[in-house]
C-alpha cells in the first residue's frame, strides 16, 4: 500500500502540472477565437481571467501534495477520531 | 492532539446542547445573508449594475464569483488567525456582526439611478466583507462546538453546525417567496428585495445576544492558561511541513470532492431544473425546500454514524454514489420537463399574438403558446420579436422564455431526485468538521481547518453552477444548437473522482486512527 501512495505521488505532480497546462491553452484559444470573431470577448476573457489565478496556485498544491505523496510524507498518516 | 472527553465529562447535555444552540444559530444566519445574495443576484444586477456598462458588468461578476466565494479563503486565513490568537467566541463574535452589518447595509445601498457608479462599487466592497466573514465563521463555530463535544460523539454534535448551511439556504428561499407573495412581484422586484436584506438585522442582534452570554472554548481556556498558545498561527499551519501536508490531504482528498458533491445537490440541481429544464420559479423552489427539510435530519444521522464507523467511509461512500448516479439522476430529471417527449393534448392548445407600437415607431410582437400535455405537464413559450423603424440599424435578437409546470407526479419525483443529491450531501457534509478538528492540534486549528475548508467549498464547490453552465452554453455548436444538457456534469464528477482515489489512498480509515498529544 505504501508503494502505491508513492507511485501515485507522479500522478498527483503531472495532473497539477497538465491543468495549468491546459488551462493556459484553453484560454489562449477562446479568448483568440473570441476577439477574432468579436463575440462575447468581455465573458470569455473575464471567465479565464478568474479561473486562472484561482486554480494555478491550487494546482501547484496539487503538485506539493503529489511531491510529498512520492517521498513517503503520507505513508502512515494517523489522526484523532472519536 | 488533545482528547475532549477528560475535559467535558461533567458537560451536562442541557449545557452542551446550548453550547450548539448558540453556534448553530449564528451560523445558519451567516448562511442565511450569504445566500439572499445569490438568490436576488438577477435583481441586484438590475438595479446597481447596468447591462450596457462594461465596468458595471465586470464588478457584477466580481461580487458574484470573486467576492462571494474566492474571497473566503482569505476571511479564513484572517479569522481563523485571530481565533487561533485571541480565542474562539470572540473572534465568530466578529465575523457575525460583520456580516450581519454588511448585509444590512446591501438593503440600504441606493441604486445606480440615484448614485451612479458609486451604487456598485459599494455593493462591491459590502459583498467582499460578507465572503470575509463567512470565511471566518465557519471554522470558529465547528471548532467551538467540536472543543466542547465529548471526543467520542463529536461526529454527532458537530453535524448540528453542518445543518446550518443547509437550513440558511432553506430560510432565505422562504424569506424570499413569503415577501414575494406578500408584496407582488413588481414590488418585489421594485423595493421588496431589500426586505430580507433589513430582516438579518433583527436575526443578528438576537444570535449576538445569544453568543455574548457563551464562554470560551474550554481546550483553548486550557492552552491560553498553559501559556501554549500559537504566537503565530499562519506560519505553524503552512509553513510546517508536518502541518502543511495535513491541510493539503484534507483539501485534495476530502474536502474538494465534498465542495463539489454539496454545490451540485444543492445548487446546481436548482440551475439545472430552472434554467435547462425551464420548470417554473416557485414550483423549483417548493421542491427544493421539501426535499430540504425532508433530508436535514440525515446530518445528524451520518454525523452520529461517522463516530462509529468512521468518519472515511461514509465521506467518500457519498462521493462515490454521486459520481456514479449524477448522470442518470440528471437524465431522468430532464426527461421529466422534456415536453417535445410528451403526447400534446392538441384541443388545449392556444396561441396568441399582440402587437404594440412604441413612441420611437419600433413594433414589438408577442407570441404566446400555451399547451396541456396527457401526463399532466403544461407548458407557456413566450417570444418577443421587436421590428424597427429604422430598417438601416441590425434588428435585435427575438427572445424567448420557456415555462414548464411539472404535473403532480412529476413534481414528486423530481423532489425525490433533489432529496437523493442533497442525501449524498449529508453523507459527505456531515462528518467533514469532525474530520478536519481532528486533523489538526488545539493551538493553530482554527488556521488550518478553515483554509481546505473554504477552498473546498468556496472554490471547488462555489464555482461548480458557473463552470458546469460554461460548459453548456460551450457545448452549442451549429450542429447542435441546443447542447449537451449533462456536460456541465462532467465537473463535479471528475473533480469528485480524483478526490475519492486520493481520500481512498491516503486516509486514515478509523480503525488506523490513535489518540495524539498536543
């Protein structure tokens, strides 16, 4: 079990990594699209302009987690239950 | 981590019992303000944030998504440092008369009519302290509650504060439709919406007065007269690396899949059902409120449940019974409303059309269709298509608004699949304070169970009905004008899917989990 809690640590890295990856894409997308259409440029720009920020710094906890995940951090987590 | 059951062992019941009273109250309250807001977003844009103003309109969306949700984790960093620092009941003493002011005063803003630009920004700044103060509350009250609770039944007792939400939705929806019927809708629309804005004064001088007769945490009584308390609070819980992961497991394998599941149930469904199925405004929110009060007792159950099992199981039991039912529960509801599914009662149908002219020479035409279906449905399609004079300028776009009431069976039905999601929230919501004090010890737990919370929530959660529409309206091609009705589903299900392979992996199930020291 413990191997398996390390391993899925690169998981956990490369999905925060890919988010951002494709959130900075699908943005550059829409909003070109967007502007070269003239359509809806204000709501396309205004949607990713409050997606990004929140979700890039949330994303690269994910990758923390995964980091910690991978170098054991997690192998024996106990907490207090009642 | 320290046990509450040595300190709480003389705590009558009856003690107990008021210490939740007087939480609880408050909070539903704080739930209650936040939620007016969003419930009456359509009205307030109306009134303070003009649609042909594009600064107006980015501050409307601000005070929506930024103000009312992402600001949250931040009420929780500056509160949850202040509760860690000066103690519990004075710090959601705070946020309380916070919000309640800041409410208050949303009530009595004058519109962008009378002040111009300065009606928005103003509502603005009034939204950002209400996201500040919720963000602030919630950790405050599960804490308090969960310090005085017996550590044996504290699933139980904290699951009273996790009512709160769901019972402030449930008075703000009533508060709302008793004005609306009170008053008419053109008043309502008018000046009636400030009501229940002026109303949480009255509800907030009675939970003030209530919670200013509690005293303080008696764990945190005990670390302040031990001299152990935090001297800094924000870098104990973030910038320990024991602490830290503890944060980072809650968010990514609990409270994120838990955030999504609760938003789908609760609010999303309510998009859905009103805005993709066109059901009727007030025949949506009976539904709602039924299916609420039906299912509000099931937190106290899970709650008390999650004490002896585990808190694991029944968190991400729910998770995964929303993953793998959210579609059929969404296609069945559809198919509920989807009257191009049902037999026409072609003698009950009627048509009528007006035609007006206006002082500029411009012909608005009206076309209404109403129609009776054999299963009990009936449906009212309105389209306004507007002719200019001036047939140089772009003719405007012909609206049209769709209105379905759902027959009696129907309804039911569709009730029961609201009280099935909202059941999947009680099994995740329930347990998840006793989780998170768990997680963390006396001294920065206030910090650190309030930021996984209100980015769970806040963020994962609050955004769930603006990405899942966003995914809709992006799922209209011109092959497919009129979309994907289940593609915003996709949201909550992965998000909820990753969180319960994380919560699956690396949570402790209860019978790994030990008693700590602080």
């Amino acid at each position: 079990m413990d191997s398996l809690k390390r391993i899925s640590g690169f998981l956990w890295i490369a999905l925060g990594l890919a988010v951002v990856y494709l959130m900075m894409q699908q943005a550059g997308v829409e909003i070109a699209a967007a502007v070269k259409n003239n359509k809806a440029v204000l709501d396309t720009q205004m949607f990713w302009y409050i997606i990004i920020p929140i979700f890039t710094p949330i994303m690269l906890g994910l990758c923390l987690f995964g980091w910690y995940a991978w170098k054991g951090e997690y192998d024996h987590v106990v907490i207090e239950e009642g | 981590m320290q046990t509450s059951t040595a300190n709480h062992e003389n705590m009558s019941a009856k003690g107990l019992m008021q210490v939740i009273t007087a939480s609880s109250v408050g909070t539903l309250i704080e739930w209650y303000d936040f939620y007016i807001y969003g419930a009456m977003a359509p009205i307030i844009a109306t009134q303070f944030f003009p649609s042909g103003n594009p600064t107006a309109a980015f501050l409307a969306a601000l005070a929506t998504f930024a103000a009312g949700f992402v600001i949250r984790p931040f009420g929780a960093l500056v509160f949850g440092r202040l509760g860690d620092l000066i103690g519990r009941k004075y710090t959601f003493l705070l946020t309380l008369v916070l919000m309640g002011l800041s409410t208050f005063a949303i009530g009595l803003v004058p519109g962008y009519a009378s002040i111009g630009m300065g009606a928005p920004a103003l509502i603005l700044t009034l939204r950002l302290i209400q996201g500040l103060a919720l963000g602030g509350e919630y950790g405050g009250a599960a804490t308090y509650v969960a310090e005085h609770a017996p550590s044996n039944r504290r699933g139980y007792y904290t699951a009273f504060i996790q009512t709160t939400a769901t019972l402030g939705f449930f008075l703000s929806l009533g508060v709302i439709l008793t004005t609306r019927k009170t008053v008419g809708v053109d008043a309502f629309n008018a000046w009636g919406w400030r009501v229940p804005f002026i109303v949480s004064a009255f509800l907030i001088a009675i939970s003030v007065y209530i919670r200013l007769r509690m005293a303080e945490s008696p764990l945190f009584s005990k670390i302040k007269k031990e001299g152990k308390i935090s001297k800094n609070p924000l870098k104990e819980s973030f910038a320990n690396k024991g602490n830290l992961k503890m944060v980072l497991l809650a968010l990514f394998g609990a409270v994120m899949g838990q955030g999504v599941v609760w938003y789908t149930g609760q609010f999303y469904a309510q998009t859905f059902i009103e805005r993709t199925c066109g059901v009727e405004f007030e025949q949506t929110r009976y539904l709602l409120c039924i299916a609420i009060l039906l299912v509000t007792p099931f937190f106290l159950v899970f709650g008390a449940w999650s004490d002896r099992i585990g808190r694991k199981t029944i968190m991400l039991g729910g998770m995964l019974l929303a993953i793998l039912t959210y579609r059929p529960i969404y296609q069945t509801m559809y198919s509920l409303a989807n009257t191009k599914a049902k037999t026409e009662i072609a003698e009950r149908t009627a048509v009528n059309m007006t035609a007006a002219l206006d002082a500029k020479g411009d012909s608005l035409y009206t076309t209404t269709t109403v129609k009776a279906f054999t299963d009990g449905t009936s449906f009212k399609l309105v389209e306004k298509k507007t002719v200019l004079a001036d047939k140089t300028k772009p003719a405007p776009k012909p609206e049209s608004v769709k209105t379905v009431w759902l027959s009696a069976t129907n309804f039911w039905i569709m009730m029961l699949l609201v009280f099935i999601q909202i059941l999947y929230v009680t099994m995740v919501y329930g347990p998840i304070a006793a989780f998170l004090v768990e997680l963390f010890p006396t001294r920065i737990r206030y910090t650190s169970m309030s930021l996984p919370y209100h980015i769970g929530n806040g963020i994962f959660g609050g955004l769930t009905p603006f990405i899942a529409t966003r995914l809709f309206d992006a799922s209209k091609t011109t092959t497919n004008p009129t979309g994907d009705p289940y593609v915003g589903l996709w949201y909550p299900i992965v998000i909820g899917a990753v969180c319960f392979v994380i919560g699956l992996l690396y949570l402790p199930s209860k019978k790994d989990s030990v008693s700590q020291e602080d």
